[in-house]
C-alpha cells in the first residue's frame, strides 16, 4: 500500500502542465474566441433587454401561438413572463436566457455534425464516447478551474463550461438519428442516383431531424440546469440571486429565482419541443 501511495502517478500535475501548455502558446486564440462569444452573448444581451419587457412577452407568446398552435402553451408562456416581470426578475431572466441560447446554438453548431461523422464512422464513434462519457460525468467544477483561468471572470467562462456539459447529448442524438435511418430509404435514393451529401441532406437528416430537435431541447435544459454554477465564476442571470439566497439562507428570495429557472425552462422546452412528441407531454 506504501508502496502505491509512494509513487503516485503525478495526474494532477500533467493536467496542470497542459493547462499552462495552453495558456502560454494559444493566449491569442483563447482572447479571440473569449471575444467572439462575448460579441454574442451581448447582441442576445441587447436583442432581449432594449425593448420593453412587455414588447419582449409579446413576441416570445405570439412565437409560441405559432410554433405550437396551443391556446394553453401561449397562455402559460404570457403569464409566466408576466409574473417573471412581477418578482422583479426580468434582466436576471434575460442574461440567464441569453446564456442558455448562446450555449445551445454552439452545442448545436459543433455537435450536430459531430454527430453526423459518428454515424458515419464507427471507428470515430469509438474514439468519441469515451471521451463524452467524461464530459458528462466528470464533476462541473473540475472543468470550471480550467475555463476560468483560460477565459477569466464573466459569461464566457460559464457559457464553456456549460457547452462542455451540454454538447454530449446532440452529438448521440444526431448519431442515434442518422443510424436509425431505414435502409431501404437509403438504398432507395442511392438507386435513384444520390450522392452520399443528396442522402444525407434528403433522406437521413429529415428522417433524424425529431431526435435533432430532442437533441436541442435536452442542450437547453442542460444549458439551465449549470446556470447556478455558471453564476460561481462570474456569469450574470438568475444563478447570481440563487447563490445570494443560499448564503443568506433567504428562504423567500431562493424560491422566487428558482420559480423563474422553472418558468424558463418550461417556456423553451415548450417552444422547441419536437411536434412528434407530442403537445400533452
């Protein structure tokens, strides 16, 4: 036992190496995509808080009439907005909002066509899994340290860290969707000439598209549920008045951020759920 306590292999240590490693050779790029996200996440910024709240409300409800053609969705989606506005919560929902848009459309962006090079490639699938199964059972706060010392205090940090956690579930998704395509459709399109693009773009990506859209929705909630830890390096939105309820043991405060997370996560889960599961679910 001594023996192995003795000679520990010095993990920590590489880990810590790599991170200087990157630090020192890639600062440059580390400011530029810190900047690049940054740049998003304020256009959302300035998109969803220069308009009057009201304005705001009205056009996520009329989005949600016309995406779900539901009486009920766009009731609850008015209301819940309206009592967001009410708590006093509305730029706190806002910033949390824009985080969780700019972190699904990322996730999306990278993991979609990740996901559709796994379908097609089993040997990059098996180099893949592995490494998503780390990502998302390695403790959130492991990779926080990291992200804050490559990105530094703010929104950034917390929008990598949360794409981290959340890219997993588009890139199986998508994969579980492409290779779930029949192969009679596939070999029906190759008969009538297709190339492997016209196959993927006509046939397997229509055919993928209600587990694409499962994909996003389980990245958003995902997205939600880190915006209490987001908040511990610095990111704005509704985890800020969480993490302040808690150190005050502010029973009142702690439940009204945690009702508008709620109120949040059921507007978008309802917006971009797929129409193939269902409108009673």
């Amino acid at each position: 036992m001594e023996f192995l306590t003795d000679n520990r292999i010095p993990i920590g240590g590489w880990a810590k190496a790599f991170v200087d490693w990157l630090t020192t050779n890639f600062e440059l790029f580390f400011d530029q995509l810190a900047n690049l996200l940054s740049g998003i996440i304020s256009v959302l910024l300035y998109i969803l808080q220069t308009p009057h709240p009201l304005i705001v409300i009205a056009i996520v409800t009329a989005l949600a009439w016309w995406f779900r053609r539901s009486v009920g969705i766009a009731a609850f989606t008015c209301l819940g907005l309206l009592l967001i506005v009410n708590q006093g919560y509305w730029q706190e929902t806002t910033e949390t909002l824009a985080l969780v848009l700019a972190a699904s459309f990322v996730s999306m962006a990278v993991g979609v066509p990740l996901g559709i090079v796994a379908a097609r490639r089993a040997w990059v699938y098996s180099i893949m899994r592995p490494i998503l199964d780390l990502m998302q059972t390695i403790p959130t706060f492991v990779y926080l340290i990291p992200a804050l010392i490559l990105f530094g205090l703010g929104m950034v940090p917390g929008l990598i860290a949360t794409v981290i956690f959340a890219i997993p579930a588009p890139i199986r998704l998508t994969r579980l969707g492409i290779i779930s395509t029949p192969p009679s459709l596939v070999e029906a399109a190759e008969s009538f000439g297709a190339t492997p693009w016209q196959v993927l773009r006509k046939v397997e990506i229509p055919f993928a598209m209600p587990q694409i859209m499962a994909g996003l929705t389980q990245t958003i909630m995902l997205s939600l549920s880190m915006v209490v830890i987001a908040a511990l390096v610095g990111a704005d939105g509704l985890g800020v008045p969480v993490l302040r309820a808690l150190n005050t043991v502010n029973i009142a405060r702690g439940f009204e951020s945690g009702l508008c997370i709620v109120i949040l996560a059921i507007v978008l889960d309802r917006l971009f759920r797929s129409s193939d599961e269902g409108e009673g679910a």
